[in-house]
C-alpha cells in the first residue's frame, strides 16, 4: 500500500468500529473476527475500496429504510459511505441543485469543480469527520470574569453565536480549535441546513459578535468563488453571513495553528477558498442520503 493511502486508511481507522470493519468486510467473506483492522492496512486500495463498494452502500441507504438512525454501524461509517457515493455520482453529474432561498434550488454546473475537490482522499475524510462530529454535540457553560464579576457563560457546537462568544474568554492557545469549530459549523449549517439558518436568522446583537469574531486573527482570505446567491431577500442574509464568516475563521484557525500540521488537518487551509464546494456537496449528500431516509442523524428538524 503506498504511503499516503496508508496514512489516509489509518485516520479512517481511528474512527471505525470492530463492528463497522465487520460489516465492511462482510462482502468479502475473508478475515477472522477481530482481525478485520489488519486485513483493511494489508488490502490494496487501504479502506477506500471497501466504502465506496456497491453493496455496502445498497444495505446502509437502500435496504435499510427505518425511520431513526442506522443501528448497525456508527455514524462516520455511514457518512463515510454517503461522501464515496457522492462522489461516484458527481462523476457523471452535469449540475447540482444551488440553495437559492427557503425551499428554492437552482441548477448550478460547475460539476468539474466539485469533481476535483472529491478527487482527494483527505478532503473525502474531512467531510465525513465533519458530519460526524454533530452526531455528538457539545454543550455546557463557562464561568468568566467581566468588569462586574463572575458569570457564567453557555456554549453550544451547534449555536454560532454561543460558540464565537468562546473566543472572547478561551486562552490563547485554545483559539485555533474554537476557530476551527466555527468554520465546522458554518460549512455544516450552510451546507446541510440552509433553510433552518434562514428561518432562524441573525438579530443585530448576534450578528456584532459574529462579525467581531471573524476578525480574529491576522488577515482575511479572498471570498473565493460561486458565493450563495438568493434573491437579496431576508432569508439570504443569515446564510451569507454564515459562509462569509466560515471562511475566515477557517482562514485564522489555520494561520495560528502551530506546525507541522497533519494531512487530515491541513485540509482546512483550503477551506478559505474551497468552502462552497464543500457546501454545496454537503448539500448534495444531505438532500440526496440523508434526509430521504433517515432524518434525525443531528437532532435537528431539516424542514
């Protein structure tokens, strides 16, 4: 196996299950139980001819079709073999439904974009990594000290607003992951909820943080291209934000992150420019996996 499909087959590893190796290789008929990890370093291809398999993805999102959440594998192998779909499909695509406005689409074809961001394996990880992540959200309170004493302050991973506040009390060397987490939430929000983010929508004291933590850090990136564009209504606005702000505190988390930076995390560094491709096969793979079937992976109501 070469170097970096190693590499890429070991982050996927870190993540899956004796029970999700088990139903990958179930297909295959070979390696005794508990060796499962062992056959997938030795298998040519590593882990990536095992998810994007046919079958495999048949009996998670085909055959499988109760209501809640898969039972049998865990929440990144599923995502993982929604992201190897999407991108076997976006391979003979000709365009892909744009978020316009609350419940409107409209058909974009800059398909060879997002053909070549799924070329790579490690954005392919980041995505499903991504996903995954919001099956498992944090949330709790902070105590701070202000001009008038100690308070407490909530946080949520699934509440911009709550999550930038963070960056005002966390220390410095904590700011790149809170940094990274918001760029997350926006590329998961704006990509997979757009219609939820319009509909709940930024008040003015919301949107003063928000803006005021997207200047954290030095510099900030070029917009970059294909930028959500509605009808220059209400319900744009909060989604333009969000992809707006994403970019830069994607740009920030990777400029203070301290090196050498790891393959799996130095794919953020492309999000600046890269984030509404990112979106828009979030968007793709929300629309065409997992709302169709299963519709409570987050915990959020995607109507």
């Amino acid at each position: 196996m070469a170097s970096d499909e190693m590499a890429v087959t070991t982050c996927y590893l870190e993540h899956l299950t004796d029970e999700d190796l088990a139903y990958l290789c179930a297909p295959y008929g070979n390696g005794e139980a508990g060796d499962y990890r062992s056959l997938v370093r030795s298998r040519r291809g590593g882990i990536e001819g095992l998810l994007g398999d046919r079958r495999v993805f048949e009996a998670l999102f085909i055959a499988d079709r109760s209501p809640g959440p898969l039972v049998q594998v865990s929440p990144f192998l599923a995502f993982a073999v929604a992201v190897e779909r999407a991108g076997y499909e976006l391979s003979s695509a000709t365009y892909v439904p744009e978020w316009v406005g609350v419940g409107r689409r409209t058909p974009v074809f800059d398909v060879p974009r997002l053909q070549e961001f799924m070329s790579s394996p490690w954005r392919r990880f980041f995505l499903a990594e991504l996903l995954a992540s919001y099956t498992r959200v944090a949330s709790g309170s902070v105590v701070v000290a202000t001009r008038r004493g100690w308070r407490r302050q909530r946080f949520s991973e699934l509440d911009p607003v709550h999550l930038a506040g963070l960056l005002e009390v966390v220390p410095d060397m904590e700011r790149p992951g809170v940094l990274r987490r918001l760029g997350d939430l926006a590329l998961f929000l704006t990509g997979v909820f757009p219609d939820y983010v319009a509909r709940r929508g930024f008040g003015p004291v919301d949107q003063g943080r928000l803006l005021r933590s997207g200047r954290v850090g030095s510099g900030a990136p070029r917009s970059g291209s294909g930028a959500a564009r509605g009808s220059g209504g209400d319900d744009e606005d909060a989604v333009a934000l969000l992809g707006r702000l994403g970019r830069r505190w994607y740009h920030a988390a990777f400029r203070l992150l301290p090196g050498p930076v790891p393959a799996n995390v130095a794919v953020i560094s492309e999000m600046p420019e890269r984030f509404n491709d990112a979106r828009r096969i979030l968007g793709v793979i929300g629309d065409r996996f997992l709302f169709s079937t299963h519709e409570h992976w987050f915990g959020i109501d995607p109507s």
